[in-house]
C-alpha cells in the first residue's frame, strides 16, 4: 500500500473518528516505513487529538526523525493550545526556539501567546512580544491581536491598550480583545464607548463583540443602552446565537425587566444551562422563588443538569422570601443527587438557614464544610448577630482567630455590633487593638462601628476620641456621637453637636433627629424636642414613621403630659392602632400614676393583643402602685387561667474577658450553688446593716 492510499485512508478515519481504524493505519505506516512522512503524521496527530489521546499524538510527533516543517510545529502547538495544553504549548515552543534551522513565524506565535494567556504568563508573553518585534511579525495583524489579547488575559491592560493604540491595522479579534480587557477590569462604559467606536468605524461584529457589550450594560444595570443594542440587531437582522441569547437574557434579568428576559429566553431554539442560570438569576433577584422552583424543574425535565451556580440562584431566592420548605429541598437534592457544593452553595444555604430562623440548621452545614475562607466565618457571625445570638457571635468570632483566620473588615464591623447588643465593653477593647494591629484604623465602615460600640457601652469620652480621628464624617458617625451624648445625660453636648452637623456636609436623616429628639427625652427638654420634630417633618420633609411616633410619645410621657401624647395618638390615624406606641404611653401612665387613662389604654391593648403578658404585669404593678390590691389580684389571676407567663428575665456580667449570662431561676451554670451562697451572705449581711441602722 503506497502512500497516497494510506493517507486517503487517514482522512476517511479522521473524518469519522474511527480510532481502531486510525490506530490499524498507524500500523501500516510504521510497516511500509513512512513514519518520517510529514503529511501522514499531520493526520495522525490529527486523529489522536480528536480522540483525545494527547500522548499517542506527542509520540508521532517525537518519532519523526528530523521534523524540518515548520507547518508540523505550528499544528501541534495549535492543537495543544486548542485542548488547553497551555504548557506542552509553551514546552514545545521552547524547542522551536532552540531549533538550528527552524525558527518561529507568523503562525507560531498565535498559539504559542494564547497559552500564554491561558496559563496567566504575563512574563513570558513579554518575552514572545520581544522575539515578535525582532522577527519582524508584529506587523501581522493576527499576531499583534494576540498579543494585545494575552496582555488582557494576564491583567496587564496598561500594555493591552499601548499596543492596540500602536497598531496600524486592528481587526475584530483585536477589538474584541480590548473591549473585553475593559469589562473584566470593571470599566463597563469604556468597554461600551470602543464598542461603538468600533461600530462606527464599519467593522463587523460577531458574537463575541455584542455578548461583551450586552455583559457590561448588564453589569451597569443599563437596561437602555441594552435595549438599544438588542433593537439595532433586530433590524440588521443578526442572527442571536446561544451565547448573544443567554447575554440578553441575563442582562434583562438583572435590569429588573423579566419580561424581556422571559421573552427572549421563550425563543431560544436551544436553551444552554447558561440561559437557564440567567433567567433563573432574573427571578431569585426579586426574590420570586415559586417562578424560580418551576424554571428548575423545566430544566430538570429537559434533561439540563443544574450546577452550583443554578443552585446557589435558587438558594438565593429562598432566602429572599424565606421560603425554608424549597430552601430544605435544595439542599436535600444536593446531597442525593452528588452535586458538589462549592463555597457559594454553602455560603447561600448557611444564610438562608439563618434568614429563616433555623440556626442549627446553618451551624450544620458550617460543620462539614471547609472553613479556610474569610467569607464563611463573616457570614457566621452576621448570621447570628441578625438573629440576635451576640454570645455565639462572640464565641465564634474566638474560633475563628483560633484557626488562623485573619478577620477583615466586615468580620470586626459585624462582631463589634455584637459587642454593642451585649455593652461587652472589655471584648470591645480587645476588637479594637486587634484592628490597630490589622492597620484598619483609617477605614471608616470599621471606625464607625468602633464608635457605635464605644457609644452603647457609655465610653462617651472613647467615642469622642474615635470620632475626632475619622478623616471623613458621615451622617451614621455623626449620628453616634449624638446618640452617645444623649444617652448618658449629655444632652446640650448632643444638640451642640448636632448643630455642627448641620453646618457640614453630612444631612441629617430620620435617624439622626430620632437621636436628637431622645436626647431631649432623657433630659426632659421637652419643647426643644417638639421644635426638633417640626424641624424634621417641615424643613428636611422627613415623613415621620412609627419610632418617630414612638419617640415623640416617649418625650411627652416622661415629662407627664399624657393627655396631650395621647391626643396625637387619637389624632393619626395610621399610628391610633399601633400598639408599640400605645404600649409606650401604657408605661408612661404606670410611672407617672395617671390609672383612669392607664385602664383606657389597657383595653386598648388587650383587645389588639389579648395573649401579650407584659400589658397584664404592667397594669398588674399600676394598681399595685396605687394600693388597689383587689384590682391587682384579679389582673395576675387572668393571666393564671389565660396561661400567660412573663418571658424570663436575662441580665450578663463581662469576667476575664467572658461574658456569662443569667436568667431567672437558672442553675445551669457551673459555679450556681457557690452563686447561690454568696447571694444568701449578702442578704444576710443586707439584712444586719438595717437592723444596726434602725
């Protein structure tokens, strides 16, 4: 068999992939002594890449006694850049380098720069860059594109644009190489302007060029300009391939317009699971978990299979609508169906299970999975914060230096609002030197918690110091420090202070008058308090809500003036039936001995909340404070019959750096019977002093 046939033959196997056939052929050459023959071993090599057998191609290529066409070289580089072989590309190269008589051309150094790219080789892009000028090649516009494409794929876009400014001639590859380079590196309106500049220009687009510019518009939340593209391809009649589809799709999702993106998602001849995940995303972002659970099961019965991306959208929209039940059947389809859950997945089932109460739940999951990343523990701790679990908060925050973990930002930002629930003021300090040491003290997030912390453990002074060494004052520090001033008595500190505010660039909000208006509260300065919320509502048009309400009820209680706090609950009818504020003046009524006004509210509350014990125990202690005994009885024996018990009250002291909680007849504690006695010698010696004295 000559050559001519056995190459007609190679061709028939290439074309149908026929391995044994191939493999028979290989043979036959080997036999007939035309392992030398250039053509057949192009073909041969042609055959074992397609049939993924990288070795077998290798060792053609390493059989070929003096390999001096250069057109080999180039095929096999190609073909290894192609099965993303990037070293073997680059290997390989290295010896076309050091070849005596071959030397790298014009289709050489494509390749051997994709693998570059691929493998993150800026350093040894350079160097090829070098060779290219010196060989001349650089005014080859493939090559030049390919370069400008492996400077964007390593993060070198300051040389990226260099080049491409430099070039001459650019065609399509390069531009989209350059558009591209700007969307990874988050300049989406630059990305956008070279895309019309190369529009303008009259180059022809192709998919790669419109999938990019319809991603940056989707990730400036720019529906117009997406539209607009989107229209302009309808007109010249641009046929949407998969990935211009899936684009769309994911760009009308994330603009909040889902019924483009169901529109566009509907006509998609072949759904990719790219297409399925943006439309599925489109939901979960508005928190539709009933259209995000039927999509899921469309897809299953197509036969798609969700990925870890699929499924941390769909955890997504559980959590946004605390939908637990789907959210636990997720999970459950996870672990049955083999679906490796990477860090997102996990991430996404830990906050869900937070979000819906089901705390063991997301300490289970934290359990078994890997815990070197910052991002799990953060999500811990703000798990339990959000759930008001401060002292786990703490204790895993503990575990998590423990483990090596270095906190960030976020992690003391978080933890320190743990501190503040708690007014655990010594971890606090602690927190604070371990940011010194982290050199976080000149990041304002940080430093405002810090001062938050200060300002609810009544370090006034320690607040004062923080906020003066802000470099930049935002409307929440300036907030703090009020609040921190009117807290603890200093109220003409707090209005000075809010003055100065006022004269800086920071507008007050809701809440900083809401802290300004307590701060009289607590002083009694009841008429300023009452200019301050004229203030608010007329010349910053704040619209008051309940707390506003709340606090305005507040200041008028505690100076006694009940009736008049009373009528502007009667007045307004969206607050008349609130029971916060009805509450607030209930309390007011008990302190300041008003009974006949206390009974009405009273009624009030029992009728909008008849299984509330704290409406019953503080109209209980209202008569008892007057001496009408009777009345007070009968209170605490309905709430006997009604079964309503008072939640058990809890109090903490902070010790050696520990925060140990109490709660009314608990002896869980260690140490409870030693507590006990010591409480019993107290009152022993309590109960001497009186004698002694009387």
């Amino acid at each position: 068999m000559d050559y001519t046939k056995l190459l007609a033959l190679l061709r028939v196997s290439n074309n149908s992939r026929s391995l044994k056939q191939g493999k028979l052929i290989h043979q036959k050459v080997i036999t007939s002594g035309l392992q030398n023959n250039i053509a057949l071993c192009k073909d041969l090599i042609k055959l074992y890449f397609s049939c993924q057998l990288f070795e077998s191609a290798k060792l053609v290529f390493q059989s070929i006694q003096n390999p001096l066409d250069i057109s080999l070289w180039n095929g096999l580089m190609a073909a290894y850049t192609k099965n993303f072989l990037f070293t073997e590309a680059i290997e390989l190269f290295e010896k076309l380098f050091h070849h005596p008589y071959l030397h790298p051309d014009s289709y050489t150094y494509p390749s051997v720069l994709k693998a570059c790219g691929g493998l993150g080789r800026g350093d040894y892009g350079q160097m090829a860059h070098t060779h290219v000028i010196k060989s001349g090649n650089l005014v080859d516009v493939v090559v030049g594109s390919s370069i400008v494409g492996m400077y964007a794929k390593c993060d070198m876009f300051g040389s990226a644009m260099q080049l491409f400014d430099e070039m001459p001639e650019r065609d399509v590859a390069c531009w989209n190489s350059v558009i591209s380079c700007h969307y990874h590196s988050g300049q989406c309106e630059k990305a956008l302007e070279l895309f019309e500049e190369m529009k303008g220009l009259g180059f022809e687009l192709d998919s790669v060029t419109v999938t990019t510019a319809i991603a940056s518009c989707a990730r400036l939340l720019d529906l117009e300009r997406g539209k607009q593209i989107h229209n302009e391809l309808s007109k010249r009649g641009f046929v949407l391939d998969g990935f211009i589809s899936a684009a769309l799709v994911d760009m009308y999702g994330k603009c909040g317009c889902l019924e483009m993106a169901v529109e566009v998602f509907g006509i998609m001849p072949t759904k990719s699971l790219v297409a399925w995940n943006s439309i599925i995303t489109g939901y979960s972002l508005v928190g539709d978990s009933n259209s995000c659970i039927e999509l899921f099961l469309r897809m299953i019965e197509e036969g798609v299979k969700p990925t870890s991306t699929t499924l941390s959208s769909l955890l997504m929209a559980c959590s946004r609508s605390a939908n637990l039940q789907f959210g636990k059947f997720l999970h459950g389809y996870t672990i049955r169906n083999s679906v490796e859950a990477d860090i997102y997945v996990s991430n996404s089932l830990i906050e869900l299970y937070f979000k819906c109460g089901s705390v063991a739940s997301a300490e289970n999951v934290f359990k078994k999975m890997p815990r070197s990343n910052v991002v799990v523990w953060n999500l811990m701790i703000a798990g339990y914060v959000s759930s008001g679990s401060y002292f786990e908060a703490l204790s895993i925050f503990n575990d998590m230096e423990e483990a090596g973990i270095k906190p960030d930002a976020f992690t003391y930002t978080t933890i320190l609002t743990a501190c503040s629930r708690l007014a655990a003021l010594e971890q606090g300090k602690e927190i604070h030197k371990c940011i010194v040491e982290s050199k976080l003290e000149f990041n304002e997030t940080v430093m405002g918690a810090l001062l938050d912390m200060y300002a609810k453990c009544g370090e006034v002074h320690e607040a004062l110091h923080v906020f003066k060494e802000l470099p930049n004052k935002d409307h929440v520090s300036w907030t703090s420090m009020i609040t921190a001033y009117g807290t603890h008595g200093q109220a003409v500190d707090a209005l000075n202070l809010f003055k100065e505010m006022q004269q800086s660039n920071s507008k007050p909000d809701r809440v900083t008058f809401l802290a300004v208006m307590s701060a009289c509260s607590h002083a009694g300065l009841v008429d300023e308090g009452l200019n301050y919320f004229d203030l608010m509502v007329k010349d910053y048009d704040i619209k008051p809500t309940f707390e506003d309400y709340s606090c305005l009820i507040d200041l008028l209680g505690r100076a006694g003036r009940l009736h008049e706090a009373y009528g502007i609950v009667q007045r307004i009818p969206r607050i008349r039936d609130d029971v916060g504020l009805l509450s607030t003046l209930f309390s007011a009524c008990r302190l300041h001995g008003k009974t006949e006004l206390g009974e009405e509210i009273a009624r009030l509350l029992i009728e909008k909340d008849p299984d509330d014990p704290s409406t019953y125990i503080v109209l209980a202690n209202m008569y008892a404070s007057v001496k009408r005994w009777d009345e007070a009885r009968k209170v605490r024996l309905k709430m006997k019959e009604l079964g309503l018990k008072k939640n058990p009250g809890c109090s903490w002291i902070e010790v050696g750096k520990r925060i140990q909680p109490f709660f009314v007849e608990d002896n869980s504690h260690p140490e409870a019977e030693l507590v006990d006695d010591c409480l019993v010698s107290l009152s022993v010696h309590m109960a001497k002093d009186e004698l002694d004295a009387d």
